[in-house]
C-alpha cells in the first residue's frame, strides 16, 4: 500500500514551489503544449513570438523548440536516459529519487520530448530508424522551454478539478499503484489547488491575451476565425485541470501515459475544453470503436497472442475502444466469423495476423447475405502480427504492432477498391476478392512454397524469389488486359493526376489542414453506401473475353518470368512491389517480366525492390489495368492470391471499386515516393 503522506515525501515538497505540481499547458493549433514551470518565462516567450509573427520568423516558436530538443536528445546520446527517468517519474517512483528541482524541471519537458521524439519517428518505414538519422538540428545542449503533445498522439482527455477531494479519490482508485497517485496525489493535493490559484493569481495580473492576428489560434477553419475576432481577446483564460492520455514511445513501441495538465485556451467560455480536445485529436475518424479482434496464433512467428496484449490492448483500452476477441481455431476459421457475426455490434474488425485472416475476413463477409451492409459498416484492418504485414504496411504505415494501434484510433476509414478473381472451380459458386495482390509462378511459388518458413519472417520470400530466379524458371501463360494505362509514360500520368486527389487528408501527427484542400473531388472522404450494385462484375467469367481486352505479346507471355499483379505498396516491411498503387485509382498494378532476362540485369532489379524503383528498369513491364485473363500454360505451378494457394486454372480479375472499408493513416497509403521517380 502507497503511503500518500510520509514526512520523506513532505520533506522534500516544502522546497517545491507549488506551481510545479501539474505542468501548466496551452492549448494550440499543434497540440497541447507543455509550458516550463516559470509561467512568465513561457508566457514571454509566447508573446515574443506573436509580435515577431509579423516577420518571417512566424512559424511557431513552440513547434521549433520542439524539433531542436528532439535532436539534442538523440543526438547528445540523452535520449534513453531520459526516457528512463521519465518512465521512472510515472510510473513507481517518488520524487526523492528524482533529486533536484532542476532535474525535475527537465523531466518533464523530457517526458514530453521524448513522447515528441515518438512522434516524429513513428517507426514508419519512410522515416529513418536510427537515432543518428533524425533530420532535427541541434540545440545546442539547451532544453526547450516549450513542447507540444500533438493531438495525434493524445487517447484521452478528460476533467479532474471538480474537487480537491473528489480529484484524490478518484486518482487513487483508478490507479492505485502509479505514481500519479503516489506523487501527484498523494503529496500533492493541497499544491494542486493552491498551485492552481496561485497561477491563476499571477497569470491574471500580469498576462493578457496577445493580440497579434497572426498568432496562430486554436482553430483555424473559418467559422471559427470570424468568431474569434468576436472574442474579447483581453478577457482572462480559461483555466481547466485536465487528465491527458497519450502515447509516449518506450524503446520500439509506445505505451499510452498519463499527464495532468493545467492548461489554458483562448476559446469563449462556452467551448467545453475537454471535448475541444477530444474533437482535435479524434478529428475525421472514428471514437470508441467497436472491435471485433481476430487473433492468429499460427500467423507470422507465432506471437500474435502476446503481441496483441502487450502492444496494442494498452492503446485501444486507452482510447476507450471496446474490443470482443475471437481467437482463429482452424485454417479458415475467420471466413466463418465473419459470416456468422453480427454485424451491428461492431465498426471494425481488427486481425492481429498476417494478411490472410484478412482476406479470409472480406471473403467471409462477401458471402453473408447482407454483404452491402456489411461492407458499408465495417471497416477491416490489421494489427502487424504475421510474417508479411502488407496490409499494416501499406495502410498503417508501419510493421509495428504498438504504432499500428496508434493508427487504428486515429485514422480516417476509406473505402479502397478491391479485385474480384473468378476461376473456372468456384466462380459459379462465389467468387474471391482480393485486397492485396494476385501473383502467378516465380512468386507464387516463392511464397506458398515457402510457408513452412514462417517463423523466419518476411524473409522466407526473398529468399524464395531469389532461389528461383537464379533458375532462371519460367511460366508460360497467356494473358488478355483491359488497360488503364499501358506504359510507363501513361501510367505515371494517371498516377500523378490520381495521386493528387489523395493528398486532400490533413497530416496524422500535425493535423496542418490545407482548408482549399480538404475535400478536394476523388478525396477519401465521400463515403458511399455499398449496395447489390457494387458487387457486380463488368466482365463475367462466363462471358468469355471482351473484344476490346488486348492481348499481351505471346512472345513474353510464353517465356513469362513474374506475373505480379497489386493494390497496396507493400507486400512486407522492405518490399515495395507496387510503387504507383492507390488506395482508389479504380485500377490493379501489374509487373511482369521475361524469365530469360539475364541474372546480371536480375540481380539489380531484385535489389531495387525495397525503393520501388525497379519498375523504371526496361526489362520490367509496369502497366495499370482495369481487368486481365490469364491462362496457365504450365502444369505444376500455382497461383498466389493475397498470399493464399489458388488452383492452377485460368484466373480473371477486375478491379470493384471502392468496396472494402478499411483504416488509412492519414487518408491515403503510405508514401511511397513514386511521383519523384
Ligand atoms: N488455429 C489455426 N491453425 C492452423 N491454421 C490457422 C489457424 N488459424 C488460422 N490459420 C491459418 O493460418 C494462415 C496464415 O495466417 P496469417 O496470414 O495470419 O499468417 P502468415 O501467413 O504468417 O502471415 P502473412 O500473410 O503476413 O505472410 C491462414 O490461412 C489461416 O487460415
């Protein structure tokens, strides 16, 4: 049991000035910022910054501050260490341990700049993953006065200043073991309160709101600016004690923490601050989600169970999402769960897996009756848990359990197309859809026939598309197209025009929204209710192959080397198969090559494939398609659809438009760079 009281603890608080209790914080357009303990220091500094504003060092100081302290963390080596402490400060110590009121200073800046550092670095794989490739510069051994908790990092917000008492007994009962309760409770109560209105005291008497009209405000969309020149700008702040939940990074991952804030805004007094907060942070997604988590045990290294719970339950508890669990008994197990469950009970399906419990989950709800409305509710995403991830890739940015998490409660849900595969054993029946990819020979071959590598991880199909390339295999086929784009030049002409309309989302971690941009045609954000009419197929198998589908040369096709056709970036961590894929172009990305390409003009294409950039080499054949027929030639081959075995018959595909409702981060698929290729 916490003592909340010892003399120990009383002792070292008599030389706290009381306004150390709780950081006091503002709340901007970034985020929340943290200001130091010296309330004139931040104060000076904000308004320094709004009279400067008028010059070209407008861009903000706090946001500055906030990118050099990064760096000079990482960079000075101090970035663990004070990771540790803060760790330390919120979770099981006491202050005591924290020696001084300097080093207490510094911690909780740090505690915020390390939950920065997080931030920028969010283990995506666009960004470096080293400490010593941070773009930040130095700051010259200084800390910051000021950082900012992004609204993209924060879960929670919620009041606790109803009441000295009733603030200590509800910190203690829901958290009776953290330090939270042991420090800031325990020792704290009185300071709360007679630090709180010694702040106010002060801030009354000496600050006021700056007037610049460029200082950056809180809102930046118009109704609010025309309010804002409304408001009193000599009118006091707003001042609220606020429990802030956000997700601070700790070693690879992040874990959700707590902060109480006394933070200060400018919004009229009728702006609940706790909703504005919540509003910011959750804005254009979805709050409290309703989960259905399908968890594959056998997927990947055969951790998803524990991955689930130690990585990503914190962060979905922590926002408040409500999650059911079914745990995959059987190959196929999913596409009966996703037949049978009920569909109003949920919005999101979640597969901590591998790609294929999420194939198996869309083909499950494709053959429900009610398939318009599901596909209309439910979004479908995917915890990093297999030994791919293309999906989590693709859509969340990154192969990390904790951040996909992150970007599960924080992204925006977009209906992308889907491929609809019919061969001749089951399209009478149902047909497949598939989200990911359709390959046929030398890959297919690399990734079924390497399953039983699992546990080695994404490697295993490096590994096997090397092994048969060396062998120079090749898969003789014939192949019908129904071209978007044929070439190289038309293909990053579409790309480019389509591409555009994909960059309307406001940034994830900044949220620094481009109001002409918003929703700009084509953007994510036009949502359409799925009805019968989506599933319908332009092209039936049984109808043969159109008259206007081309065919492709059979001088290639009979020496055929990959067939690999995609919609997502990714197909795992560090392959990017699919450089122009997008998420709605209402088109299938299609690579082939000749297998009698010599291995010396192989090896480097192989090796282009982490950047994308070896579909710019000439013996690769990059094109977009709207539909294809291909025909096996060969008898002991396969197909591979989104990483499943398919029967060695002819296969035809077309793209069904914005069908699947999935979670992208900030809008769109991760970067991939091709527009600068
Ligand atoms: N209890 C189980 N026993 C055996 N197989 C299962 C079980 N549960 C699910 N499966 C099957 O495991 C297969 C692989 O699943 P998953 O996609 O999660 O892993 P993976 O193949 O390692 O990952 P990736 O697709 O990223 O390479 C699926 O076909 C699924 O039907």
């Amino acid at each position: 049991m916490v003592k909340l009281n010892s003399n120990k603890h009383r002792s070292k608080k008599q030389h706290w000035p009381k306004e150390r209790t709780y950081n006091r914080a503002l709340l901007t357009e970034e985020g929340i910022v943290i200001k130091s303990n010296n309330i004139n220091e931040a104060y000076s500094n904000l308004k320094r910054n709004s009279v400067s504003s008028l010059g070209p060092a407008q861009d903000s100081i706090l946001r500055r501050s906030f990118s050099n302290s990064t760096s000079a963390f990482h960079n000075s080596g101090e970035f663990s260490r004070f990771n540790d402490l803060e760790s330390t400060h919120t979770t099981d110590e006491t202050p005591e341990k924290i020696l001084s009121n300097a080093d207490l200073d510094t911690l909780e800046t740090a505690s915020v700049v390390s939950c920065i550092t997080c931030l920028s670095d969010t283990h995506s794989i666009t960004s470096p993953r080293t400490s010593g490739d941070l773009p930040y510069s130095f700051l010259n051994g200084k800390f910051p006065i000021n950082t900012v908790i992004p609204f993209g990092r924060i879960l929670h917000a919620k009041y606790i200043d109803r009441s000295l008492s009733r603030r200590g007994s509800d910190i203690k009962r829901k958290s009776p073991r953290s330090s939270l309760s042991k420090t800031t409770t325990g020792n704290s109560i009185q300071s709360v309160d007679s630090g709180r209105s010694t702040i106010n005291e002060s801030f009354k008497d000496a600050y006021e709101f700056p007037t610049s009209p460029d200082l950056k405000t809180f809102h930046s969309n118009t109704s609010f600016n025309s309010e804002l020149k409304d408001v009193n700008f000599n009118r006091k702040y707003a001042k609220k004690l606020i429990e802030i939940t956000f997700a601070k990074p700790r070693r690879h991952d992040i874990i959700p923490k707590r902060l109480i804030l006394d933070i200060e805004s400018i919004l009229p007094l009728e702006h609940d601050l706790v909703t504005e907060i919540l509003n910011r942070s959750y804005q254009g997604t979805r709050r409290n989600r309703k989960i259905l988590a399908i968890i594959n045990e056998f997927g990947g290294k055969g951790n998803a169970k524990k991955l689930y719970f130690s990585k990503a339950k914190p962060i979905l508890a922590a926002s408040r999402c409500k999650v059911d669990i079914v745990f995959t008994e059987y190959t196929g197990h999913a596409i009966n769960v996703a037949k049978e469950m009920d569909i109003n009970k949920y919005d999101t399906i979640v597969c901590a897996s591998g790609d294929g419990i999420p194939y198996e989950i869309i083909n499950g709800l494709y053959q429900r009756k009610d398939r318009a409305a599901a596909f209309s509710k439910l979004a479908i995403t995917q915890l990093p848990c297999g030994s791919a991830n293309a999906m989590s890739v693709s859509c969340h940015w990154t192969d990390n359990v904790s951040y996909a998490a992150l970007s599960i409660v924080k992204s925006k849900e977009v209906q992308i197309d889907v491929v609809c595969c019919s061969q001749p054993s089951y399209f009478s029946t149902s047909p497949r859809l598939s989200f990911l990819s359709q390959t046929y020979g030398l890959i297919a071959e690399s990734d079924i026939n390497t399953e039983f590598f699992r546990w080695i991880g994404a490697a295993r199909f490096e590994i096997g598309v090397a092994f048969n390339i060396l062998q120079k295999k090749k898969y003789p086929c014939e192949l019908y197209v129904k071209y978007q784009a044929r070439n190289k030049n038309d293909l990053k002409e579409f790309y480019l025009k389509k591409h555009k309309s994909h960059q309307a989302w406001p940034n994830f971690n900044s949220y620094d929204i481009d109001p002409e941009n918003e929703f700009t045609e084509g953007s994510s954000d036009d949502f359409q209710e799925i009805t019968e009419e989506n599933f319908k197929l332009k092209y039936p198998y049984q109808e043969g192959i159109p008259s206007d589908w081309e065919r492709v040369s059979p001088e290639l096709t009979k020496n055929l080397g990959i067939f690999y056709t995609g919609k997502m970036p990714y197909i795992a961590a560090d392959i990017k198969f699919f450089p122009a894929a997008l998420p709605t172009d209402g088109a299938i990305d299609m690579v082939l090559t000749d297998g009698r390409t010599a291995v010396t003009r192989m090896v480097p294409i192989l090796l282009a494939l982490d950047k994308g950039s070896h579909v710019l080499q000439p013996e690769v054949i990059h094109s977009k398609v709207l539909a294809y027929r291909i025909v096996p030639k060969g008898n002991n081959t396969l197909f591979s659809v989104d990483g499943e075995k398919f029967p060695n018959e002819p296969l035809q595909a077309e793209v069904l438009p914005r069908l699947c409702k999935v979670l992208l981060r900030n809008g769109s698929f991760v970067e991939t760079a091709f527009n600068n290729m």
